[in-house]
C-alpha cells in the first residue's frame, strides 16, 4: 500500500474534522451542529453530488459499461446482506442480523461524497452514471434483510407484517434516494449553460460544507460509541472485517466489468460502505423489534471512519495493482 496516500488520507481536513468531532463528544463539549443546519447539508450534498452526477452522464454516451455498471451495482446490493445475514444470525436475534445485514448491503451516501472529494484530490475522474449505481443499490439489499428475517423468523405474528411491496416503495421514495435520483435527472436534462448559473452553489462550497457534516458526523459517533462497545467483540470484528473484505474483494472483481480506476474504486467504496441513514428509516417501520443502538453505531463509529482512514488508500491500491 502508498503509505503517501495514507498519510495524504489522514490529513484530510474533512477527516480532521470528523475525528474532531469525535474528540469533542468523548470530552463532553457543547459543541453541536444545529438538526435543521445538519438536515440541510445533508440534502445539500446529496443535490450537488446527484446533479453533478447528470451532468456528467448527459456528456458521456450511453454504452454497454454503464448497463453492466448498474447490473453489478445491483448484484453486490442483493449478495453482501445474503451472506451477513448468515455470519450474524449465529450471534443476534434473527430482527437484528437482518438490520445489520441491510445495513451493510446499502450503501452510505456520505462515504460515497466523502470518495469523491478523495478521487478528486488524487485527481481521479469517474463516470457520472456511479450516482445512479449508488442511488439504485440502497433498495435491494433492505428487500433481501426483509425476506431473510421473513423467512427465519418463525415466530413473529405475520399478520402484522409489512407487505414486500410496501417495503420496495419505502425504499425507493426514501428521501436520500428520491432527492439523488431527482438531482441527478435535473442535472442530464439541464444544459451547460444553465448548470454554469448554480456552479458556485453546486461545486465551489462543496469541500467545505462536506467538512463541517463530517464534523456532525463525528460529534454523533463518539456520542454512540459507549453503547457500541458494549454490544462485545462480535459486533466490533465484524464492523472492522467484513467492510474491508467486501471493499477489496470488489476492488479485484471490479476489472471484469469496467477498466475505469475511478469507477471501479467507487464500486469498491459502495460495497464497503454500510447505510445510517436509509436502512435505520426503513428497519424503524419493517422491523421495530431491531436495536438501533447496535447496527446504528457499526456503520457510524466503526466502519464509516475505517473506510475513509485505512480503506480508501487500500481499495484505491488493489484498483491500481
């Protein structure tokens, strides 16, 4: 591995300013990003990166890497949470391992920005069709925990189950995806000239608004944290292991569907990532018996700051290997 990539990763204000966040939570500070200013950066990356995204797909000819782009954004979405399921359910109760495999079979929109502000720092293009690849993988994989939990908890009452269609149109009407997939249709559709007119909204703050989510980020973190740590050391492996293996794992595969190095690293990002945002909205209403306290903090505290510390520099080498 480039240990001058590692150590350029480290140095990430935006990364200095998760683990600040951090710091301040465990040392008790009143520091803290307003809900509404938080809720309102959120959808603001999700805007920029969606209609940057458009943007870039409406210059790009529509070929036959971007049709196997999707479908094997698709597939990584439908095996990652088949085979969780099965490694978890030996520890927790079938509602949790079910949550916690959905998790780490969506993705994590803020990892997913945070990889593009590192591609960009490498200097790194990537194809503007990887927004819709994202925004497509979130559905899947909490279909999948849905089913897996369905099917091996015999003693629920089914009666009070949530329908699968309803499950489906949940996930798909889900704020983050609605809002990316609009952005990202209102970028195609939009010309040059007319997408010049928001750029400084859309392009010049967005490092710095990214910066401070990640402060939020990392302020709720090592607020969760203590709770996390005595879930035991299952839980903790797991949110270490299996995002590096996924990641690398994809990173390899990534070859034989698209030689693109940016494209195939965000391939490798979106199967390492695990959602906090979609997945605990959508576990809330389909599985209330799992704990949030457990699979929220794996993907926040854990593997959310493993991936843009260790895992970016290693996918991104096995990519150039």
């Amino acid at each position: 591995m480039n240990f001058n990539l590692l150590l350029d990763n480290l140095t990430n204000p935006a990364l200095l300013f998760f683990l600040l966040g951090i710091i301040a939570a465990r040392l008790k500070s009143d520091l803290e990003i307003p809900s509404n200013s938080s809720k309102f950066i959120s959808l603001y990356l999700l805007f920029s990166i969606g209609f940057k995204g458009g943007q870039e797909l409406a210059h790009s000819h529509f070929t036959l890497d971007i049709v196997w782009s999707i479908i094997f954004g698709i597939v990584i979405a439908l095996c990652i949470p088949f085979y969780c399921f099965f490694i978890l359910k030996r520890k927790f109760s079938i509602d949790n391992a079910g949550a916690i495999a959905a998790s780490y079979g969506s993705v994590s929109a803020v990892t997913f920005v945070t990889a593009i502000s590192f591609l960009e720092i490498q200097k790194i293009n990537f194809g503007g069709h990887m927004v819709a690849v994202m925004a497509l993988m979130e559905a899947p994989a909490i279909i999948v925990g849905v089913i897996l939990m369905r099917l091996y908890n015999k003693t629920k009452d089914r009666s009070k189950q949530t329908s699968l269609s309803s499950v489906v149109r949940h996930s798909l009407t889900n704020g983050s995806v609605l809002l990316i997939l609009g952005s990202l249709l209102i970028g195609f559709l939009a010309s040059d000239q007319q997408a010049m007119g928001i750029k400084p909204f859309t392009t010049d703050i967005f490092k710095g608004f990214l910066a401070i989510f990640l402060l939020d980020m990392g302020l709720v973190s090592g607020k969760k944290l203590n709770d996390f740590l005595k879930s035991g050391w299952f839980a903790t492996g797991f949110a270490l292991i299996i995002p590096l293996i996924n990641g690398s794992m994809i990173a390899y595969l990534s070859q034989f569907i698209t030689p693109d190095i940016g494209n195939r690293f965000i391939f490798a990002i979106l199967a390492a990532s695990a959602s906090y945002i979609a997945v605990p909205a959508a576990m809330k209403i389909v599985a209330p018996k799992a704990n949030p306290g457990l699979f929220l903090p794996m993907a926040l505290a854990v593997t959310f700051p493993l991936n843009i510390t260790l895992g970016f520099p290693i996918y991104l080498a096995i990519v150039l290997t």
